[in-house]
C-alpha cells in the first residue's frame, strides 16, 4: 500500500507513524510519502520518522517531497492535514472576533468561517492532482479542519473522500478504559456535525451503559467536557467539548479573553517538538507530542485505512453525506456518526429520531455551513457576510457586518477574489 499524507511537514505526522507502526500488521504499508511545501519542517519530520521506522524495523519505505504530483501518485490513498497560514493565522481566527463579543475558534463561529474560506480552495487544488495522479479508485481521508464543511466541498466536486475527526475515538477509548475492556467492544450512539456532535449511547457488548453513568458519575462526565452536570442531566447525553462555545459562551469568551491563545500554546509545544526532532538520537514518539492535541488521531486514521481495505466491517466514525439520515437535513449534507464501508462505500448507521433542542441546533449550524461553502467556493464579501450572520454565535446584522470586516482584513492575503 502506498499512502501519501499531504501536510507531511505537521509535527503531529510521528503521533501517525507511530500508529503504523503499532499497527503494522493490520495494515501494511510498503511506501508512506510526506508532501509539503516547508522544507524546513519536512526535513526534521521526515528525517525523525524515518528513524522511528528503522528502530521498529518497520519495512515501509518513507520519502519527502515538495512536489504534490510525485507524492500522490499512485497512491492507494492520500489524507490530507493542513492548516493554511499556520498558528498565526489560527491566532488571529481566536483573537479577532473577541472585538465585537464572540468568542474566537478555528473551528467554531466567524473563526471557523475565516479557517474554511482560506481552506477550501486549497484542498480543492489538492484533490484535482490527487483525482489526475493517484490510482483511480483511491480514497482521500480529510482531517483538515473544517472537516464537515471541507468533506462537503470534496464530495460536491465528486471526489471520493471521507472526513475524519478524533472527537468520537476520544469518547470511546476513555469509555473504554473506564470499563476495563477492548475498544472495539465499546460503539458510540454519536451524532451531528463537524465539532457539533453528541454522545447519545455508549454501549459496551450491545448494552447501553450511559442512562447508568449520568445517574451515578454525571459530575465526573460534565467535567470532562467542561459543562454543567444539570446539562446532561437534562439531555440525557454527553455533549462534545465544542458544545462550550454554545452552552456556556459567555464564559469560554471571559477565559478566552484572560489567557493565551491555544495557537501560542500549540506554536511553542511546535517549536520544542521541531528541536526534538532535530535530534539524531530521537527515535521514538517524544512525550510532549501528546500536548499537541489530537489524541487517537492515528488510531482513528488507521482504523478507516483498515475498513477501506476491506480489513473490518465493524462501524467506524466518520463524516459522509446524510442521504436521509437525519430527515430535516439535504441529503447531499455532510453529517458525522457512526459508518460501514461497505462494497467501495460508506453507508451510515440508522440514527434514532432527535430531540427539536439538538435538531434544531443541527440545522442552524448546518444553514450556516452551507453558506459557508458558497463563500469559500464563490467568494465575495456579500456571501461571507450571509454566512457570517447565519451563524448562531453571531445572527445579529450589525456584528455580522462587524465580523466580515474583521475576518477580511485579517484574511486578504489568503483569498484570491479579497
């Protein structure tokens, strides 16, 4: 199997290569490519994970290029992880919005608009070279952010794409781990969007264990995602971490505003991550990796590697069209809940009717990210602002003509229409 990682040069690519690794003779990999265009970051990441192969004795042969078209071709599949314009643009996405009372995310709110207006065209080129150049019947893994807009894009354009996000395995492996057993005996009743989902069931050999651990520990549950317990407790479900920026906004907003961005946090652990791997003597995953965010990343990428190559039918989180599972979306929407890839495709679990509180939510953000992808696909300020006020953390016209001038002024550079 040839693999190529388009953003190869991130410093999160040893947390994957320590995956395959591990993984090895679950799924073999004989060529793995990293594509970038920093020489600087493909040298350190490339030259560290070649020494993280040999130490494992792993067989796969490990090339850098800068050159999209060499890297991808004939390629069994390409997962593509970017950030377009680095941590300083991630930090202007979480610093600027806070000017006119809106809480400041990459993923999330008038920050996510600005992170899938940079991002969109980019990923579009990249799969044009990647639907000319890699073997006809390849798949394109999308963990660049954000994801459920972006697998639209992809799957709009008729690319043959799944969207990936480590938010669900992150539920499972701690559910897992509580209860002393394998993962793969733990499946989450997870649903929504991209960085919009909620953990409706957590069943362990076919029983569903969370009407039991909201119950008994719904504390200890509200504290891993930094909600009040008498939210959950109302829900009946575990909300993702991302549900803060709307359940408790206010409050993400004041700690956003008395203390550092995660984009200065995330560039310093960066820049003693590219020290490490400098090293000749690093040949293994460095600790501090774990600080960078991410975790089951690997896990995640391998196990839908693995069901692609037929390797499994066990269902797998992912981010694919509705085609009807959640009624009151388009079908051609992107939605995030559990799949099986079955005969070349993903096909989603059957998902039980929800809550209006949950469905209406879904179907604001889900106008939202529409409008979204018009804006990055047809440019304009007259789109950005449509989407820009559509969000639910904005709907005010006046702060959503606030937030467009923002998010230009920090982003020109970046949009070719700006």
């Amino acid at each position: 199997m040839k693999l190529a990682i388009v953003g190869g040069g991130s410093t999160y690519t040893p947390e994957l290569v320590d995956g395959f690794i591990r993984l090895q003779r679950e799924l073999p990999i004989e060529e793995l490519v990293l594509v970038d265009s920093d020489p600087t970051r493909l040298e350190l990441v490339g030259a560290v994970s070649r020494r993280m192969l040999a130490k494992a004795g792993h067989a796969a042969r490990l090339l850098t290029t800068d050159d999209l078209v060499a890297g991808v071709s004939e390629a069994d599949a390409v997962l593509i992880q970017l950030r377009v314009g680095g941590q300083d643009a991630r930090e202007q996405d979480e610093s600027w919005p806070h000017e006119v009372d809106c809480i400041g995310q990459e993923t999330t709110g008038p920050g996510g608009l600005a992170k899938a207006l940079r991002t969109v065209p980019v990923v579009l080129r990249i799969a044009d070279v990647v639907r000319r150049h890699a073997k006809p019947d390849a798949w394109i893994v999308d963990f660049t952010n954000p994801v459920g807009i972006v697998t639209r894009a992809l799957l709009q354009a008729g690319h043959r794409a799944v969207g990936l996000c480590n938010v669900a395995i992150g539920f499972q492996r701690r559910f897992a781990e509580e209860a002393g057993v394998e993962p793969d005996r733990v499946a989450l009743a997870h649903v929504g969007l991209n960085h919009l989902t909620w953990e409706r069931g957590v069943f362990i050999d076919g029983v569903d264990r969370l009407p039991e651990a909201l119950e008994t520990r719904v504390g200890e549950l509200a504290d891993t995602v930094e909600l009040a317990p008498a939210l959950l407790a109302q829900l009946g479900v575990i909300p993702s971490y991302y549900l803060r920026y709307y359940y408790a906004h206010d409050e993400v907003l004041h700690e956003q505003r008395h203390n550092d961005t995660r984009a200065a946090e995330v560039r310093a652990i960066e820049n003693d991550l590219l020290g490490l791997y400098a090293d000749p003597r690093v040949d293994t995953k460095p600790e501090i990796l774990g600080k960078r965010g991410g975790a089951f990343y690997s896990e995640a990428a391998i196990e839908l590697l693995i069901a692609i190559r037929g390797g499994t039918d066990q269902p797998r989180v992912v981010n694919l069209r509705n085609d009807g599972v959640l009624p009151f979306l388009p079908d051609d929407h992107v939605i995030e809940v559990p799949a099986r890839h079955i005969d070349g495709r993903f096909v989603a679990e059957p998902v039980a009717a929800l809550p209006d509180d949950i469905s209406g939510l879904i179907g604001a953000v889900a106008g939202y990210e529409r409008l979204a992808l018009d804006a990055a696909i047809g440019g304009g300020r007259d789109r950005v602002l449509r989407a820009m006020r559509a969000h639910p953390l904005v709907l005010q016209h006046e702060r959503a003509e606030k937030l467009t001038d923002l998010l230009l002024a920090a982003n020109s550079r970046f949009l070719e229409w700006a």
